[in-house]
C-alpha cells in the first residue's frame, strides 16, 4: 500500500460517475450502462456502484450511434 488517499471530497480519486460519465461522452446513462454490460467500456464495481475510470474510451465504431 502507498498510504495514498484513494477518495477525495468524497469521490473515488481516478474515476467517474455513470451519471459523469454520460455527461463526458454526450450520452445518456443507459448509453453508460449499456457499455458497461457489452463490456465496452472499462469499469469497476463497488458495492453496487459503478465507477469508470477517467481516462477510458468507450470501443465503439467511429460514426456508430447506437448500441
């Protein structure tokens, strides 16, 4: 362990809420969930809540509007 905090302000240092997440990619949450169930796009699950990383690009075909 690095003894570094993992949660500031009381959000996880890294990662992003379905609900920012939605809002970083212009899409709604389903579009989120969704993603996340066709395991296209990186994240983790803690108790319940789903947390994508920052920096993670959805694997979607460029031009493809729906999932």
């Amino acid at each position: 362990m690095s003894g570094r905090p993992i949660i500031q302000n009381g959000k996880l240092i890294g990662f992003l809420t379905v609900d920012e997440a939605a809002a970083k990619y212009d899409v709604g949450t389903s579009t989120i969930l969704a993603w996340v169930h066709l395991d296209m796009i990186g994240h983790v699950q803690i108790g319940g809540v789903i947390f994508i990383p920052a920096n993670e690009n959805p694997k979607i075909n460029k031009g493809e509007t729906n999932v």
